[in-house]
C-alpha cells in the first residue's frame, strides 16, 4: 500500500477521530434535546449474547467506518461468524465515520437503524446523549464483564453517566515507526529507536547531517494524535472532563505546536508537507520517522523495499502518555421491537469480543486482556509494541459535542504553523471560541 490510507488521516485530523465533530453537528440538526430516538426499543433479553442464538433464520445490519486497509479484515471477522452461526446473516456496510455520522441519527429516526454500530469512543457520549445508542447494561451483565478484563481507560470510555453504550473492541495508541535503512543511512542505530525527546533530536540532528528530512510534519495532520500526544504527556487536556473548556491555549497546547513548528523551521521536515507527507516519505525510504496509530502496521507489511520497526511513542514531554482511540461496538436504538434480532445482535458482539485476536490482522490492539494473553496474540509482534503503551493511553472524555470544537483547532493550528499567526494567539484565540461552543453544548445537552 503506497498511498494514504483515508481513513487513518480521518483519524489524525480534527481531534484525530473521524466523525465526532459529524456526529455533533449531525446530531443537533436533527432538533429537540432527546435527538431522535424512540421509546419503543427492544428491551434487553437472554443473556447479553451468552446463551448463543436458537431463533428463527434472521439479518442483521451492522455499520461501520472501516473504509481503509481494515475493512477486509472486519469483513473476513464477520464471515467466520456466519460460518459458525449459519442462522444469522450479517450484512455489513462500510461508510466513511463522517458520512456514516450523517447517516446514522436519520436512520434512526426513520425506523431504518441498523442493528448494530461501530464507533469510536470519541463518538459515544454525544450518540448516547441524543439516543441514537441504547445502553448495553444487560450485555455487560450477561457476558459477566468487568472492568478487570479491560484497561481502566477503555472502559471508562465506553460509559455515559451512568450507563454503558458499548463494548470496546480494541485500543489504538498513537506509536513511533521508523525506518530501518534511513536510520542505517545517516549513522544512527537501526535497532534502537528513540524513547526520549533528546534521543529523537539526535536522529534528527544525524539525519540533518546527511541532507534528509528525518521527520515530515504537516500543517494538515500535525494537530491530531500527534501533537496531542505531546500535549497530554506535559500534563495538558484537549476537552476538560467536565466538558466546560478547552486546553487549547493552555501552554501544554503551545508547547506542542512550537515544538512541531520549529522542526520545519529548522530544516528537519521539509516547508508544505502534504497531510500525508509522513506516510509517503517514510514508505518511500526518504524519512526516520513516522508517529502514527497501529493501523499502519499493515500497510508498512506490505509496502516494498521498506525496512521498518515500531515502538512507544518517544517521551517529548515529561511523561509517558499517548493519545489513544478504540473502535466500540454499539446497538443503536430501533423504532420497531424485534426480540430475534436483539437477541442475534447481542450474540454477535458477544462472538466477535471473544474472537477479537483477529482483528489484530488490522494492527488493533485487543481491547480485552484475556485475548491479549491468549496465545493466539503472541504472534503478532509488531502490534504487541503498541499493548505497551495500554497503561498510559489518554482517551477524550465522555463529553457529548466535544467534536464541535474540532474546526477551531484544526483551523488554529494550520494558521500557527504557517506562520499566519502567532502560535500562542491562534491557539488562544481557538480556546476561546471553543469554550463558548461548550458553553453552548452544556445547555443543549444538559
């Protein structure tokens, strides 16, 4: 794969989850504060999916994002849960996270929902808030989970006040790739990646040496996972947990993008680097350095004449933290009661958590321990590098709207990183306009 996966840059820009902001804005146009969900969905039954599924022949329809490298590998999951379970019939559709936000509260609200959704954890408060999502209680229940199966940070993330919305299928913290031959190239050990900001500079500095770019950055895509993750590991937040500010314009904030500035103004990322400008220089041999989730494990795989390793994302700040996301099962509200395909939805879920080793394929991180210590796992070595990092793996908050705030700071940082403004005013000036519009939100969502 020699060209951007779309998806991944979804991922990065704009908060670096595709679709939350789709989701607020979707959401509110849909008008009145319970949103468009309907009184009249299935109550919970069986077992959450634990019992299997006896009833009549039945379809279901499930959702997703996956339009990238892990749609075929979602795709082969949901296969061998047909092939397992003949009397249920999965048809699966693949929208991209903002279109499939735009879908999603209309369908609901036309009583042509799917039977289930998968969504990032950044999408779930704002979904459950406006009842597109029902509460899965009864699954987690059923299923005998507990929070001692999962990181304390995933599970967290799959709440909404006082309930569960869904069931987290995996975790992908932001890591480091880097490139074996350049790193050969301009003298540095190709078997030790950095861990520290000082350890990263001086690669780049070797790179320097030599005339190559070490690490492109972009006004596009540096905002999301990356310089976000700089800005939690110097103790800085982008949505507060309360929901009531932005740390926009805090100095974590600016710390992280004058640090991600000053690598183009001094001459270690090229000027105008396009969005995917990391991707392309690193799988063409012309870059070290690439930071960027799992997901690209797969695409490095197959990209030829690359000679690459991944690791934890270097220390560029005072602490060891990473942004992380997770893709989380969801079953979205229905008009019409339908006991059978409650009952099928939940046992799929129920299936594909147990089965989830697969899903590694995608460079995913098992969300559940229990997978992760399976020896099933042991296998996949480049993604184990990435379940290191589950520790200290920072997930937004379970704010509902927070994606709202997302084209203010995306619109900050291209103005701070072309020099258009100075960075603390942009990213002020940012903050400012994004606490208003989670003023606005506490009002909308209560």
């Amino acid at each position: 794969m020699n060209a951007p996966d779309p998806v991944r840059l979804g991922r990065r820009t704009l908060l670096g989850v595709a679709g939350a902001a789709a989701a607020g804005l979707s959401l509110a146009a849909c008008g009145g504060s319970h949103g468009p969900g309907q009184a009249g969905t299935a109550p919970a039954t069986g077992k959450g999916g634990a019992d299997g599924y006896d009833g009549p022949n039945v379809e279901l329809q499930y959702w997703n994002g996956l339009t990238g490298g892990d749609g075929p590998v979602m795709k082969k999951l949901v296969a061998n849960f047909m092939a397992a379970n003949p009397k249920i019939k999965v048809t699966t559709t693949s929208i991209a996270w903002a279109d499939l936000f735009q879908k999603l509260p209309a369908a609901v609200q036309s009583g042509k929902a799917p039977d289930i959704c998968l969504m990032h954890t950044a999408d779930i408060a704002t979904n459950a808030a406006r009842r597109v999502i029902q509460p899965i209680d009864d699954v987690v229940k059923g299923l005998n989970l507990t929070a001692a199966d999962y990181a304390d940070a995933v599970w967290k993330s799959a709440h909404y006040k006082d309930s569960q919305y869904a069931i987290p299928l995996d975790i992908h913290p932001a890591g480091l790739y880097y490139n074996k031959k350049v790193l050969s190239q301009v003298g540095a050990d190709p078997e030790k990646p950095p861990t520290t900001k000082d350890e990263f500079m001086a690669i780049l500095d070797k790179c320097k040496s030599k005339g190559v770019k070490g690490y492109w950055v972009s006004a596009l895509s540096v905002g999301g996972l990356i310089a976000q993750s700089m800005i939690f590991q110097n103790g800085g937040y982008m949505i507060s947990d309360d929901g009531t500010k932005t740390g926009f314009g805090d100095q974590p904030a600016i710390d992280s993008i004058t640090f991600f500035k000053s690598l183009i103004d001094q001459g270690y990322s090229p000027q105008n680097a396009a969005g995917d400008g990391d991707w392309v220089s690193f799988s063409n041999n012309k870059a070290a350095f690439m930071i960027v989730g799992p997901w690209m494990v797969t695409p490095c795989k197959t990209a030829k004449g690359l000679d690459w390793g991944c690791a934890p994302i270097p220390v560029l700040g005072s602490q060891q933290q990473t942004w992380a996301g997770s893709h989380c099962f969801t079953l979205p509200r229905q008009v019409q009661d339908d006991k059978n395909k409650a009952d099928a939805s939940r046992f799929f879920i129920n299936w594909m958590s147990q089965h989830s080793v697969g899903w590694a394929e995608a460079g995913m991180v098992p969300a559940r321990k229990s997978v992760r210590e399976s020896a099933d796992f042991q296998k996949y070595t480049e993604v184990k590098q990435f379940e290191k990092m589950i520790d200290w793996a920072h997930f937004p908050p379970n704010v509902p709207g927070m994606g709202d705030t997302d084209p203010e700071w995306s619109k900050a940082v291209s103005l701070a990183m072309t020099g258009k403004k100075p960075v603390d005013q942009a990213l002020r000036d940012a903050a400012q306009k994004g606490d208003q519009i989670l003023t606005s939100n506490k009002k909308k969502y209560g």
